[in-house]
C-alpha cells in the first residue's frame, strides 16, 4: 500500500460532509465517505474506465473497479479488472476486515495465484502503531470464506507517537529491529485537523513534507507534497467545489510534470457522483470514469 493511500485511509479528510469520496489524489485510489455511503444505503460502486482519442469516439477499455460496502460505510470487498496488452483479463480481489472500532485491521488480496494481506494494529489513541506485510495461502477453495493455511512474513514497519502540546504530535518510524530510522512532527489545527507532517530520515538526512489547507466547510482546499530525495521535487493539487459543497474539479501539477485537471459530475438531486473526466495533458485524450451505484 502506499504511503499517501494509507495515509488517506488514516486521514479520511471530508472533502464536504455532503461528498460521496475523500481523499483524492491523481494516481492514487479514492477513498470514500463512510458517512456519506452510509447515510445514501449505498451496497455497490462501479467505476468502468473509457478513453477518447482526438478525432476518435469513446471506447471502454474493459477496465473497471467495483466496490462492496457495509452497513455503515466502509469497504469490505474490492474486484478490480484490467485488461493487459493481449486483450486477456487480470482481476483482482481485495477483502478489508474491521474491529468493533471500525479499524481497518486486516487487507487480504487475491491475485493470479498469489495471496497477500496487510495487518494493522492501533493503540488506545486510534494511532497506526504496526503494519505487518505476508504472503499467505487459502486452504478453503473459497475466497469469501478464508481459512489461513501458511504465512510468510515479507515486512513489520512500527510505529511509536509522543504528543509534544495540543497542535503537535511527534511520529517515529522503526525497523525490525526497533531503531528509528525516520522521524518528525504532525502538525494539527485547532479543530484538530492535521495540517503538515514534516518528516526526516535519521541516517541520510532526506526530507518529506505533506501539507493540507483546509478551506471553508472543513473541505480540503490544498494539497502539497514535498521531497529532496533525488533532487527537489514537488507535488500540488488545489480543490474547487460547488456552491453545493460538491467536488467541481482538482488542478495537479508537479516538478517536471506537465499541469492536469480533473473534472467531477454530480447528480443533482442525490449527490452521487456519476463520472469524472481527466484530459491528459500529454496527449490530449479524455479518460473517462463512469460510476453507477446500488443501493440498498
């Protein structure tokens, strides 16, 4: 999983308590409301994914990603579908398990005869403490009812939080063997929103840096992402809602990367977002997300 896909997970930031996702990040998977999803009886999303060329018609590109909710908001069940360059299909699929907390606790993925699954354990505070990567084997021939066979474990990250006042938060990174090899400080607002994490790596001293400007409503209005890792290098996305409260559209940009837009579409009356559209800025085509939904 990635850094900034787990940290939305973490976050959750409501781009508006009236939007249906939070935490979107061009390139990255979107993460969705739970009180939105639930409120709407929301089951199932589908995103299929179609492409228009200059001078050409829309053509669907057979990629697609499903999700499955619960009652109260959160995924429980992902299936993924790609279609790779000898037109045969790839399909993916990932199953979430939660505590009484409604913590994710537990992300198990199934793919072309590899089983991987992510563990997550949290202290008192709500606070990320351990992440644990295996590989794992089924011996039930059923996915939805999976019993552990053999696990191998591939990766432990841990992680420990000292609270220095009440609008900061210092966050250490450790290795197997319990040494800190990155560090810094997670700066909150005073409606205890988090607003910067500046982070350092001990033994080479590189630097990464996120920042989230929050806007009117308690929306996400900016984005910034910051490293010199090979050389500096950043990241920016600025949010533009509707007077409704809706996602309009996002502008991304970064060094050496051409300028994008995203364009969201929402139902009027309902909310539900039905499609969204990104010109790239290289070739000029349309990608096109269409969303239908199921409700219960």
């Amino acid at each position: 999983m990635s850094r900034i896909l787990l940290l939305f997970f973490l976050i959750s930031y409501q781009l508006s308590h009236s939007q249906m996702l939070s935490g979107i990040i061009p390139g990255q998977e979107i993460v969705f409301s739970n009180s939105f999803i639930s409120k709407a009886k929301i089951k199932t999303v589908k995103i299929d994914k179609a492409v228009k060329r200059d001078n050409g018609r829309i053509e669907n590109t057979g990629n697609s990603s499903s999700y499955y909710f619960n009652g109260v908001g959160m995924v429980t069940k992902k299936i993924i579908v790609s279609v790779n360059n000898i037109a045969s299909l790839d399909t993916i699929f990932e199953f979430n398990y939660y505590n009484k907390r409604m913590q994710l606790i537990n992300k198990r993925t199934f793919s072309a005869n590899l089983i991987r699954a992510v563990y997550y354990t949290y202290d008192s505070l709500g606070n990320q403490t351990k992440i644990v990567h295996c590989k794992e084997t089924n011996t039930q021939s059923s996915m939805e009812f999976f019993q552990l066979g053999t696990q191998e474990i591939i990766s432990v990250e841990n992680f420990d939080f000292e609270k220095l006042n009440a609008s900061q938060t210092k966050k250490m990174f450790l290795n197997d063997e319990g040494i800190i090899y990155k560090e810094g400080i997670m700066y909150y607002d005073t409606a205890k929103n988090l607003i910067e994490e500046n982070y350092k790596y001990v033994a080479t001293n590189v630097r990464v840096n996120y920042k989230y400007t929050i806007g009117k409503n308690n929306q996400l209005a900016e984005y910034s992402y910051y490293t010199d890792a090979a050389g500096e290098y950043t990241e920016k996305i600025v949010y533009t809602y509707e007077d409704s409260g809706n996602l309009f559209k996002l502008n991304y940009s970064g060094t050496h990367k051409p300028t994008g837009e995203i364009f969201y579409f929402h139902n009027k009356e309902n909310k539900h977002l039905e499609a969204s559209l990104t010109k790239d800025p290289i070739t000029g085509a349309l990608l096109i997300e269409k969303y239908s939904i199921e409700t219960y």
